[in-house]
C-alpha cells in the first residue's frame, strides 16, 4: 500500500511537471511589449521594430511631427538619435478593450539628437509615451506611438 501511494505521488508530481508554461495575459504582454519597444529603440534593433510594428503604424513625436512606419524605423535606427539609456517607468497606465490595447508611461531619456539644423542637441529627459496595440492572428502589434513632454 506504501509503494502505491508512493507511485501514485510520484505520478502526480510529474504530471504537474509537465503541465506546461502558464500562458501570460493580455495586459502582460502589452507591458512587456512596451518595455521591449523601449529596449529596441535604445538598441536601434530594426528586426525588432520590423517584426512588431505594423504597416500603418505611425509616431507622434513631443514636437507634433508624425512618422510612418518606414520612417520611424528609419529615423530610430539611423544615426538622428544617439541614446545612452531609455528607461520605462514602473508606474504603467494599461488599458485592454477587446483587440485593442494602450500603455501610457512616463520614460526617462538620456541621449541626443541630430536636429534639422545639424546640431547635435541633448534630448535628456522624462517623457510621457502611450502606445496603442492590435491583437492581430500573430498576436499582439503596434498601432501608434505618442511621445510628448
């Protein structure tokens, strides 16, 4: 009787083992798409951008100047911005309605920039960025990005 309620123990262990990985929520995935959006701008990760970014997806940045998607890969991996840290807040804002989804967070900003004049200008500072998402079939996408100061 030991040893079967031991094998019976011992089953249930391993069937709990191989239960497989806690599929994470919505709101989970959209923060972590933020951060990792922070991640790729700071890295000037293209294939990142590429693969996150949808065809219409367009940037407002804290001057009101908006970028489409080919721009605002362009403009992000390019040699226009130059950062030396960009660091998500802690406090996010998420809201999930349906396929859509928002973050809306204060970041930090350490870098410059090349502006139109050709200077190079210290763009040090905290933003406030909301970024709208899509679940499409391939998951979750960006949609619009609004950086302001």
């Amino acid at each position: 009787m030991k040893r079967f309620l031991i094998l019976i123990m011992l089953l249930g262990t391993f069937n709990f083992v191989s239960a497989g990985p806690v599929e994470k929520t919505d709101e989970e995935i959209v923060s972590q798409l933020f951060d990792d959006l922070n991640k790729a701008l700071l890295e000037k990760n293209k294939t990142w951008l590429e693969e996150n970014l949808l065809a219409e997806t367009s940037m407002t940045d804290p001057g009101g100047d908006v970028m489409d998607h080919d721009r605002m890969i362009s403009v992000f991996t390019g040699t226009i911005y130059q950062f030396e840290k960009i660091d998500p807040g802690k406090e996010k804002q998420i809201k999930i309605e349906d396929k859509k989804a928002m973050v809306n967070s204060d970041i930090n900003v350490v870098g410059s920039a090349i502006m139109q004049s050709g200077e190079l200008a210290d763009i040090s500072a905290q933003y406030n960025m909301r970024v709208n998402f899509v679940k499409t079939d391939s998951g979750w996408k960006i949609l619009a990005v609004n950086v302001s100061r």
